[in-house]
DNA sequence: CTGGATCCTAACTGATACTG
DNA sequence: CAGTATCAGTTAGGATCCAG
C-alpha cells in the first residue's frame, strides 16, 4: 500500500511547471554542458583549451558547438583577447548563476546515488 | 574586467563533484525522464496510459523505455494490478525524493528563463 | 490497457586532419 | 591556440502495427 509520495498541485500551476521543466531540460541538453558549467564555476574564465582538458574526452568540434550553444543561450561569453598567439576565454554570465543550484543539486544525487550503488554491491557480495 | 563569477574548490573535491555530476546527469538523461517525474510527484501513483497523456506527445513505446530505464535505477516502481483488464500503477521510489530538489532547481530556471526571452523580446521589438 | 516488434531518420558524437 | 572540415559510426527518438 505505501503512501504515495506526492503533492498534488493546481493544474494549471502543474501545466506551467512542466513546460518550465522541458524549457531548462532543453537548454542543457547534451553530455558536456554541466560539465562545462561546473568547471567555469570552479575556475573562474577559461580557455579554449583548458576546458578542454577539463572536459576530459571532448573532442575540439563538438567542445566548440556546446560552447555555441550556451554562448546562444546566455549562458556564458565568449571573449578573444588579442595576445600573441589569440586565445579566447570563457565565462559564465550573471544569468548562469540561476542554473547553479540545478547543478549542486545535481552534484547532491549524483554522491548519493553513488553511495546507494555501493551499498547494493556490497549486498550482492 | 567584470571579476569572474566562481568559487574554486580543492582539486580533487572537484573531480569527485564532476563524476558525481556526470553520473546523475546519465541517471536522468533522455527526452522525458524529468517530466514522468515530476508527474509522479503531483499525482502519486499513475498509470501507463496516464503517463502517455501527462507527457504530450510521447509515443508508448519510448514511454515504455523510459519507464525501465527509471525502474532500472530505482527511481520508480512497476506494480501489476490483478484489475479486469490488467492495469499497472507506477510510484515513485524512497530514492527518487533525494532527486526533486534537482526537478526544482530545474523548474525553478527554467521559469525564469522564460522571463528573461519574454524581456528581450520586448526589447527587440 | 500495456507495451513489445519493426523500421526509419535525424541528431549526436567521434577520429582525423587541416587552417588562420 | 582556437577552432573548422570531412567522414563515419552510433543512437535516441518517432511512426506504425500488433499481441497478451
């Protein structure tokens, strides 16, 4: 029987909070964007390259088209400092700070989530 | 100049966030995951084809996957009930609470993001 | 009602090489 | 350094039909 663990809404506030949910789903859609996010949250402006490397496994074009896509979305900015060799840094923008307690939340599950699959190991051991 | 919006955390913290990030974001991938959700969470307890209707759009099959995929993680719950023509309830799990503050935090942006296309285009125009 | 089987396509992703 | 071009592989998602 288990209580159902649930709170229902008004429906038209549901209606209006689902599509909210698709929108954001929408906008960081793709394997890399949270990661991309995490790592300019941590460190601040980087480069082309050093997300990169912190991306570990992408590959230049498809690090270059997430870039676009959050660049498109206001997200972060794109910035071509006229050094020697031209290097381009990233950043977030005021309005990524909205989407960081999606990715902490995130972050949060993902460690728990992670620590129940250890414990399901260990049972099954 | 604009001081860069970021908060570095110990290296290797960070790498442990950024697994846990790309773990949960793997969890809760696909199309629909975070909408059957967030449906479960305000109506309890629902049926396949109420599933169908609460998420527009989604053909059975998918939905069906879908539905896998999150009982696959333990995130909801399958139960056949022995009706006239046989009807099966899906719920959440315990485990699938730990994951609404992310819905939220979802729902949360993405309202505000339509506020913030909703301004520019009255700036555009 | 539930949902599997089949077929199909557009999009995502990747490896490699190359240019400004 | 910061990408783009090309080629190719995979796959998520959808259309349709059908079975228990």
């Amino acid at each position: 029987m288990a209580a159902t663990v649930h709170c229902e809404q008004d429906p038209a506030l549901h209606q209006e909070r689902l599509r909210a949910l698709r929108d954001a789903t929408e906008l960081v859609s793709g394997k890399w964007k949270f990661g991309i996010l995490l790592n300019l949250y941590n460190y601040g402006a980087m480069r082309f390259k050093d997300l990169q490397a912190a991306s570990a496994g992408i590959t230049p074009k498809v690090l270059s088209k997430e870039l676009q896509d959050l660049e498109d979305n206001q997200l972060i900015t794109r910035t071509v400092n006229a050094t020697k060799p031209v290097t381009v840094s990233y950043a977030l923008t005021p309005h990524a700070l909205e989407i960081q307690p999606v990715i902490n939340a995130l972050v949060e599950f993902g460690l728990k989530h992670r620590v129940k699959i250890k414990e399901q190991l260990a049972l099954a051991a």
